[in-house]
C-alpha cells in the first residue's frame, strides 16, 4: 500500500492558469500512482505507460474546469480508472491480454538488460519467492471482473478508505465492503486453483 503524494494548492492553480512547470511538477508527483494503478487494472506494463500519458493529457485539457470544491487527487484516479476502462475494452475486443512478467528484460537505447530488483534481504530464493508472488497475485487480479479488479486495486493496493471509494465509484459504503469481500474471495479462489 502506498503513501498519497500530494500537490499543493498553487501548483494546481498554476497548471488551470496554463503555467508548464505547474503541470510537470503534477506529472511527477502523480506518475508513478497512476502507472501503478493502469498496471493493476491492465497487466501490461507498455500499456499501462502508454494510458499514463493519455490520462496526463486528459489532466492538461481539463484541469482548468476542476471545481475548486473537487479533491485533485480523486479526481485523476477516476480519469486513470475511466481510461483504463475503456483501454480494457478495447484490449479485450482484441484478444489482447499477456501480463508482463518481472522475467522479461527491460528495454533500453542499448538493447535488452535484466531487470534490476531491489532485495533487502540479500537472499536470492527469498527474492526469487516474492516475484514469483506478485506475478501469480497480478495473473490473478487479470481474470477478476473489471469492478472486482478496481476495488482490489484502490483498497487494498492503493490505500483509500471506504468513503473515498464510494465518493469515486458513487456507491455507498456498505456496497463497497460487500463487493469488495465477494471480490477477495473470489481472488483466492483463483488463486487456489490456479496452485493444484
């Protein structure tokens, strides 16, 4: 689960008022949430940089109508959800869905490298254990319904409270935690069977 960045006031102000470094710091402060969540909704970590920069984009067309009484915050994780919902769609029409796998070298100017990942421990099986985890966990995110998903998503991997998710999705707390409890159990048993 992750700390919120946060942006001030001015910088928002700055960027409605057209003012480029105001929007940059935004983007920096903001890609990495929104990354994460397109990866977790999505699988694919090309797509997930790719709708990045759309919802960015969204973010610089639309900002100046952002109402004063609207959190910033919020309101780019429902343009990052919207996004993402649409890209799934699409994806799925396609029959395009492969999740990226921590295996697959990185790409860089000068070809192919390993992936780099950080081991506090220095063991190199605890390391092995724990990508092996997050790719079975993210395979099986990918085979919940898309509202099962974005519930695990921004509850459990991104931190917001039952009362931010119902101001996101617009429904009300009890609904939110029943799904999400449906959405859990049905993530693990997804899980089980996918270990036999």
């Amino acid at each position: 689960m992750e700390k919120s960045p946060k942006v001030q006031k001015e910088v928002i102000e700055g960027c409605k008022a057209g003012d480029e470094g105001a929007f940059a710091e935004i983007v920096l402060t903001y890609q990495k949430k929104v990354f994460n969540i397109a990866f977790r909704m999505l699988g694919n970590r090309e797509e997930a940089k790719e709708l990045s920069q759309e919802v960015f984009l969204s973010v610089l067309e639309s900002i100046k109508d952002l109402r004063e009484e609207i959190k910033f915050e919020p309101w780019l994780t429902q343009i990052t959800l919207n996004h993402c919902r649409n890209r799934w769609k699409y994806l799925k029409r396609r029959h395009y869905f492969k999740t990226d796998s921590l295996n697959d070298p990185i790409e860089t100017e000068n070809g192919e490298m390993e992936r780099p990942v950080y081991d506090p421990s220095g063991n190199p099986e605890t390391l092995f254990e724990k990508k092996m985890v997050r790719q079975f966990v993210q395979k099986g995110l990918l085979k919940l319904k898309e509202d099962q998903r974005e519930m695990i998503v921004l509850r459990d991997l991104q931190g917001f409270s039952y009362e931010e998710i119902g101001r996101l999705l617009s429904l009300p707390e009890g609904t939110i935690k029943s799904r999400l409890h449906r959405a859990r159990m049905d993530l693990k048993g997804i899980l089980e069977r996918s270990m036999h």
